[in-house]
C-alpha cells in the first residue's frame, strides 16, 4: 500500500479496518505474523465482517509523526474503500486511528478506541522509551514490556515470552511510534471529532490509566465509555466484555 503501510484482510461483511498495538512489527505483504493471522480471524468469525487489518510502516521516514501517520491511513482509505469505514485501533494503534477522526472525518464511519486514549499516561510513555532504547542496545526489556501491560500470573507468562524474544530486532517502525508518542496529545481537540465513538479501557492499566480514558470519553461529542473492573493493559484485550461492547456498537445503526 501507499506509503508503506501494508494489509491482509479476512472474512466476509462489512469492512472493518483494525490498526494494531505495538508489536514486532511485519510487511503484511510479505509475511503476515501467526498472532496477526489468528487475531484477525477471531475478528472476523465473531463480528462477521470482512476485517482489514493495516500495519504501519515498518521503515517509516525519520521524524515521523502521528498527524502524518494518520494521513498515509486516510489515503490508504480512499484508494482501498472509496467511502467512510468502521475503524478499531488497539493500543497504540489507537493513537492514529483517533487522529485520523479528527485530521480526516471523511475516512472514518465509527470509531472503536481499545485501550487507548488522547494521550499515552507519563509513567508509560517514559517505560515505553526505555524499553525502545534497551532493544536498540540488545538488551532485555522484558521487566518494563511485563510491567506495563499486565499483572499477576500473566506478567509471569509474558515476562518469559519477552524473554525469549531477546536479541531479535524491533521493526524501526514500531519504535517510531514510540518516539512519535512522547508528544502525541489531541486531548484539545477532542470536541471535534463527530463521528460515533466508543472507549473500551481497563481499570488496572498502567499504559493508558482509567483517568485519562475517562477524560477522553468525557471529551468527545457523545462518547460511550466502558471501563472493565480489574483490567491491565493486556487483559482487557481478552475480556469477553470488551469484544460484546463492540459487536454491540458496530451493530447500532449510524446517524
């Protein structure tokens, strides 16, 4: 696609467009990931959509910002469905698919927020650029990745698969969006987003806290907000609450 972003696509329906969290990061058009693949699936089969998934750039041009992110999206948009689509961004994902609402109103038909918000919490933002700069150094991050998106037996699991990764690179990409985070807020400019959106959030999440959930739903222009009790970072992804909370918005007609 444009600008190197690249898609796969699974299933029948309606289109959804999903734009991943932070991961290792592919060219979909040249492999796509087995959690990327199986992912997209389960979306599929539960919402009956036909569910694109676009990945970012994975060598993106130096600087890059979200603005500029959410741009390469929009006509990514244009080229591929010539018509506002249902949007879903997940985590960090989030980040440009709530830009593109605001930069681009004329991509997007709804708008799924998964733990995400107008801004990434401080605590985060700063683990997240340590975790980057000791990958770079080919070091372990696995404490501060574990840390920030679970608890309990889950971070145990997770502490181990980030363990496991070491040594293998993170696409340039993923880090840039990273960077490009430190100084991403549309906390602001949140009144002018007009199309349907929903949050979904956890109350134990340390990446994006329930505060500043709530303080973007309170933002937004008829906004629903669902916070699940006890949930970090990575479980609130798993919680069958959150995927009926969004079958349930996407399914209610448009205005």
């Amino acid at each position: 696609m444009n600008d190197g972003l690249s898609a796969v696509a699974m299933g029948e329906g309606p289109p959804l467009v999903v734009l991943p969290g932070l991961g290792r990061g592919a060219d979909l058009s040249v492999r796509v990931p087995q959690m990327a693949a199986w992912s997209t699936a389960a979306l599929a089969s539960g919402f009956k959509r036909t569910v694109h998934l676009i990945h970012r750039p994975v060598r993106p041009p130096s600087g890059m910002t979200i603005a500029e992110l959410a741009g390469w999206h929009a006509t990514a948009f244009r080229e591929r469905f010539g018509e506002p689509v249902d949007v879903m961004g997940i985590s960090g994902g989030g980040l440009t698919a709530l830009q593109l609402a605001l930069d681009h109103p004329q991509a997007v038909r709804r708008l799924a927020l998964c733990i995400a918000a107008s801004r990434v919490g401080e605590h985060g933002l700063r683990d997240l650029l340590r975790l980057v700069e000791l990958e770079r150094q080919g070091r372990s991050g696995a404490l501060i990745g574990s840390r920030l998106i679970a608890h309990g037996p889950l971070r145990l699991l997770l502490l181990a698969a980030f363990g496991l990764s070491r040594g293998r690179p993170r696409a340039p990409g993923e880090a840039a969006l990273v960077e490009a985070a430190q100084t991403w807020d549309v906390t602001g400019r949140l009144a002018e987003i007009s199309a349907p959106v929903l949050l979904v959030g956890g109350t134990r999440d340390r990446l994006v806290p329930p505060d500043l959930v709530r303080a973007s739903a309170s933002g937004i222009p008829d906004a629903r907000l669902v916070l699940l009790p006890g949930r970090g970072h990575a479980t609130a992804l798993f919680d069958p609450r959150m995927k009926s909370a969004i079958a349930a918005f996407f399914a209610e007609p448009t205005r």
